[in-house]
C-alpha cells in the first residue's frame, strides 16, 4: 500500500503551496499521519503530523508558516505551506503509521513529491 502525494513544484520564496496526500480508507481513520521532508545531503525530518484525534505538532522551523489537515471523508492529508523560504527546498513525503492486525506498527509512505522554493 503506497499513499499518493500531489501539489509539489516550483514557488518564489514568500509564495504559498499546497500538498495533499491520498490515504487509503483502511488506513486514516486510525493513523497519525504526518509530512517528512529530505533535503540534497540532508537526514529525513518531521515536518508536521496530526493524530486521529487531530492533535497537530510541527518542527519548529516551519511553525507558524505551515498547517497540517485532514479530511477522512476525502481520505486525504494536506499540508499548507506559506511564506515559503528556499530552505524548504526539498523532497515532501507523506507518511501515515496505524497499528496493525499482527501486533506491530505498520507504517506508510508516499513516494515524495518535490517542493523547489526559489529566491
């Protein structure tokens, strides 16, 4: 199972973007989901994540600047991004993590969607 990310391109900094993430109905209803980035020669970081209950979190860096939400009758997750800067360039990557029938957290990724922020 593969969640589908949209919305990536190229924006001017202080521009907005949108990306949205298609999450399977078996999966969303129960999960956290949550938005990763990697940047070239960087480590994958937490972006943003909301819970079932819809508790968000973001890494410090993009609070105030970005929000996360979700729509379970739409099955999607999106994350608004404004006042972009170039230091946001980087892969986007949708990820959800539900417990699953065998005991164990499963975990779900997207195939990455690149978000280039230019000055």
């Amino acid at each position: 199972v593969q969640l589908v990310e949209s919305g990536g391109g190229l924006v001017q900094a202080g521009g907005s973007q949108r990306l949205s993430c298609a999450v399977p109905e078996s999966i969303i209803s129960f999960s956290t989901t949550d938005w990763y980035r990697q940047a070239p020669g960087k480590q994958r970081e937490l972006v943003a994540a909301i819970t079932s209950g819809e508790s968000t979190n973001y890494a410090d860096s993009v609070k105030g600047r970005f929000s996360i939400s979700r729509d379970n009758a739409k099955n999607t997750v999106s994350l608004q991004m404004n006042s972009l800067k170039p230091e946001d360039t980087a892969v986007y990557y949708c990820h959800a993590i539900k417990w699953g029938a065998t005991l164990t957290w499963d975990n779900y990724w997207g195939q990455g969607t690149q978000v280039t922020v230019s000055s």
